[in-house]
DNA sequence: GTATATGCAAAGGTTTTGCACAGCC
DNA sequence: GGCTGTGCAAAACCTTTGCATATAC
C-alpha cells in the first residue's frame, strides 16, 4: 500500500503511517474524529485537518472508502472486506451482509431499473429480530 | 394532522403552521437548512433552532420521517408517499423505487437474516443506466 | 533542492443548548 | 395564568481552507 503512493510521487511521512495504521487495525469501520483521537494518542500534535486530508487522499487512491452511517461518514479499508451495514434503529445493534447475499439485492434492482447500487455505501436501517419482537408488542 | 399535536397538549404557532406547510409544499424530502431559507423567506424573524426543535418534535408525533441522502439528512412527510432515494455517486441522478419493488428486497433480507429493513431511511449509492456506460468505458 | 505535507489558525456550516420573554390554550 | 414555544446568543461539532514552515525524496 505504500507502494500506492509511492507511484503516485506521493510520501509516506510518519503522522500517513500513523493513520494507516489506525485504521488498518480498527476492524470495521471508523470515523475521522474517531482516527483524529486515536493517531494523537500515539502521536501527540497530529493535526485534524492532516487525518482529513490523508483520508480523502487515501481514498482517491483506492485504499479506502467510506460509507454512511446513522451517525454520519465512517471509513473502512477498501476491497476484500467489503460487505452491507445493517443497523438497527430501535437499539443500534449492527449486523452485515456479505457481498454474495448482497448481490441477490443488486440483481433484484438491475431487473427493474437501469441503476448498478452499490449497498455498501449506505447502511440499510432497520429493526433487528429482538426489537422487531419489541416493537409488535408494543404497537400491536 | 394539527389534531395529533393537540392529543399531545402541544400548541399549533404560526411558526409551526408555516414549517408543516413548508415541508407539504415541498416535493419529497428537504434538508433542514433549506427549510428554515423558505420559511423565513415568507415569515422573517423565524429561528433556524425552532425549525430545528419543530423537525425532531414533528418526528416524534410521527408526522415526518427524515432519510440520509448523500447531502445530508432530509425530512419528508412519514408515511404514504415513501419510497427508496437511489442516487447515483457519479452524476448525482436521482431514482425512487417504489416501496412495492422495495419489498421483494425486504423479503429477500428476511430470507437471510432476522432483520426488518426500511429501505426508506437510508438511500442506495449506485451508477445509473448512463454512467455505467461511460464508467464501463473508462476502466474496461 | 524542490515539491509535497504538515501545523496552525481561521472560517464555514450544521445542529444543540440555556435562558428570558412571548404567546397559545 | 400557567406552561409551552420562540428568539437570541453562545457553544459544540465537524470539516475545509490559506498560508508559512518543515520535511521526504
């Protein structure tokens, strides 16, 4: 991945290497603010504009991409891990869906629009089972 | 409408009065910000917090329902108008499904999961018919 | 040495909150 | 008249941007 940047005529300075790494090892998904935290926690004087800017370059070159979440714009590491965030809205529990059975849902649109979805970048809210139980006792 | 405020010991303002109308008037969803431009524009002096708190309370009466669109969150009028918001990440072209096409994918969801979707609240991300192409002829 | 990256500071935008006053019921 | 709603002001966030300096290559 260094090489990425590197043929880019782009450099690997300590505070890029720093917020590759956080958010390599943060499984899942994760917000700037949140990479911001945590980058100057190992490396005091990191600037937010600096994890901005190093996300946004990250993921014009292809390693990372976002997706939307309730509480806003969460990074993840492109490719391989790729998969759906389904998060329930009554109590926040989250739950995936991987790209196989997501791709029963994009054949399903592609046989009644034009329109190629990409289900990973935004989350799909919903209820789980327990709150769907919860929630039929209380409105029903 | 105004009925389900009363029931709640909630009192119907002119503010309120002109945030219902602006959001009725207005086709589909719009963003809080652009709410509080319109209505100030015929009632100057209207405070963009009492949009703000008016939306949320709106919300929870269950008059409206808001969705994450690429912009930002949106709020639309809950209920028999909704549908799914598919946007397209290249060009910005908008498509709705309709919540009949949307429940084949809810049923395909349950097939797998025990989770209910609202296809409503989240937008799907994807390329439409015309910028498939033209992505198609990019990278292939 | 030079182009890129960073820190800093400031600004922009959205949303929330505390408080005193106004106004609906 | 009492309690709810509003305006105002301030603050809390998140994010972006301009510029001078530092530094990777």
């Amino acid at each position: 991945m260094l090489r990425s940047l590197r043929d880019r005529g782009l450099r690997m300075t300590p505070q890029r290497r720093a917020i590759v790494a956080e958010i390599m090892s943060a499984e899942g998904h994760i917000s700037p603010p949140a990479v911001a935290r945590r980058v100057q926690e190992r490396m005091p004087g990191v600037n937010a504009s600096t994890v901005y800017r190093t996300l946004a370059l990250l993921e014009g070159v292809g390693l990372l991409s976002h997706a939307h979440l309730e509480r806003g714009a969460e990074y993840h590491r492109a490719g391989e891990g790729d998969h759906v965030h389904m998060s329930c809205s009554r109590c926040g529990a989250e739950d995936d869906l991987s790209l196989e059975e997501a791709d029963a849902l994009r054949r399903l649109i592609e046989a009644h629009r034009d329109f190629l979805p990409d289900f990973t970048h935004f989350a799909i809210s919903g209820l789980c089972g327990d709150c769907r139980k919860a929630a039929g006792r209380v409105t029903a």
